[in-house]
C-alpha cells in the first residue's frame, strides 16, 4: 500500500517509520525541510510539496499541530482527483473534523486521533480512535492493524472521534496536574522520594498514562514530546467542547490556564508534566 505522511513532527516520523518497517511504500513532506532525517534513512521518500506527495497514493495521512495548520494543508489537496483517503491523525476540534470532510478529495476522510506517544506508536502500542464512513475505515483496516494496537470505531460522523480525543487529553492533564501537586506536596513534608515513587507508582487511583510520566514530575525533566503549549490548545478545545454541548465545566477553565501559564513561563517547548515547574517557583 502507498501512503504519504505530511507533517514530520515527533509524531509524523513516528507514524512513518513504523508504515516502513510493516513494508509500506511513504512519502513524506514538512512545511520545513530537513525535519525526516530518519524517516529517509529507514527508506521513506520525501516530497517538496503535500500535492506532491499525495499522488498516486491509497492513503494520505496528516500529522499536525493545530486545527489551522490541519485546514491549511487539506486546502491544498482538496483540487486532487479523488483518490487517497485522507486520514487526519492530529488532535483537532469536531467542528474542524466534519469541515475536512468536506475539502477532502470525493470527501474520501477518516478522523483517527492518537492516544499514545511517539515512542508507543513505534512500538505499535498506541491505540487510535475512529470517525468516517464504514466503507472507507474498512479499507484502511490494514493500516489499523499495522500500526495500533487497538482501534476503536466511533461511528460515520469524524467529529465525534476528535470529542472523544479532546475528552481524552482532558482527563490526561487534569490528572496530571493533580498528581503534580501530590509530588510537590510530598517533597515539601520531606516524604522519602523513593518511596513517593513506588507508592505512587503502583498506586490504582495514579492512571497508567500518568506513571509514564511520574519520573518526570520527581525528576525535573520534561524533555518529552506533548508540549504545554499543545496541551492548552487541546484544554481550549475541550473546554469549546463542554461550552457548545451547554456543560459549564468550570474544571477545564482552570487546567487550560495552568497549561497557558505554564507555556507563558518559558516552558512551552517542553512536555505538560513542566506544569508542575509552576508549584516550584
């Protein structure tokens, strides 16, 4: 199968090369050059432009940071003969899903968020949440069983898969925050840190997606790949979220500013568990 893979961030490269290692023929592109290194090294090859990039192929699949960035590269394919299906990986809003489909090429599109880092994905651990028609989500069942590994099919309409991504993210930050406060707490009684950690750690109510990141929050570094600037974005859709389905949700207005200060501060290129810096200043 030939798929092109436009956005060489984190995630992008991850998405790529493990298409290559299950023997996929990519092509790849970023807005700027010199960002798929290792994806060229493992045999991918890359395009100038995303038009360029998607001919010819089955499946053209977007990875990138925002819902303008994701608009601004469907504008340009939307001239394409229908052809690819266009599946959009990036965390956007609903509304901004429903509209891909309607630029997509014979509206040929399938919303598949990721839940799972870029290291997971390569591992072909991350799992994916889908929207779009059935007949085009079935034809893109090998890519599902390549590269995730569970897929979860969220009915015809895309944006309800974006919901359940934003919905997602939310529950992440929140509790992150939270455990955040715990370990600053927890340092500031002069509770042993290794002992912090291993209670932390194999405690039930800490969620598995929040350990992975408990190290982090104890050590001070925060060189992951969701950045705070990232995760505000996604609280502020979340909260857009709550805002039109007619739920107040004062709780996301409060995480979506600590993940704004926390980017506000200097720490917007480094992962959301930087938000715990705020509590140490």
């Amino acid at each position: 199968m030939r798929v092109a893979v436009l956005g060489m961030g984190q995630m992008g490269r991850a998405l790529a090369r493990r298409l290559l290692r299950n023997e996929y023929a990519v092509t790849v592109w970023n807005r700027t050059p010199g960002r798929a290194g290792e994806v060229l090294d493992e045999g991918g090859v890359e395009a100038s432009a995303p038009e360029e990039a998607a001919a010819g192929k089955d499946a053209v699949v977007l990875s990138l940071s925002d819902d303008a960035a994701v608009r601004a590269v469907m504008e340009r394919l939307t001239g394409m003969e229908p052809g690819p299906i266009v599946v959009d990986t990036s965390t956007v809003s609903p509304g901004t899903s429903r509209a891909l489909r309607e630029l997509a090429p014979g509206h040929r599109f399938v919303a598949a968020p990721i839940a799972g880092g870029p290291a997971a994905l390569l591992e072909g651990k991350a799992t994916t949440l889908i929207g779009g028609a059935e007949a085009l989500v079935s034809r893109l069942e090998p890519i599902w069983a390549d590269l995730y590994d569970a897929a979860t099919y969220c009915g015809e309409d895309p944006g309800h898969a974006s919901a359940f991504k934003l919905l997602n993210n939310y529950l992440l930050m929140s509790g992150l925050a939270v455990l955040a406060e715990v370990v600053v707490t927890a340092q500031g009684a002069g509770l042993d840190e290794s002992l912090t950690r291993d209670l932390l750690s194999r405690s039930p109510l800490v969620a598995p997606g929040l350990r992975n990141r408990l190290d982090d929050l104890i050590s001070g570094d925060h060189r992951g790949w969701f950045t705070t600037r990232l995760g505000a974005k996604d609280l502020r859709l979340a909260r857009e979220l709550a805002e039109e389905s007619g739920v107040a949700a004062p709780l996301v207005r409060v995480m979506e500013g600590r993940y704004d200060e926390a980017a506000a501060r200097g720490w917007d290129g480094h992962d959301i568990a930087a938000v715990i810096e705020l509590l140490r200043e």
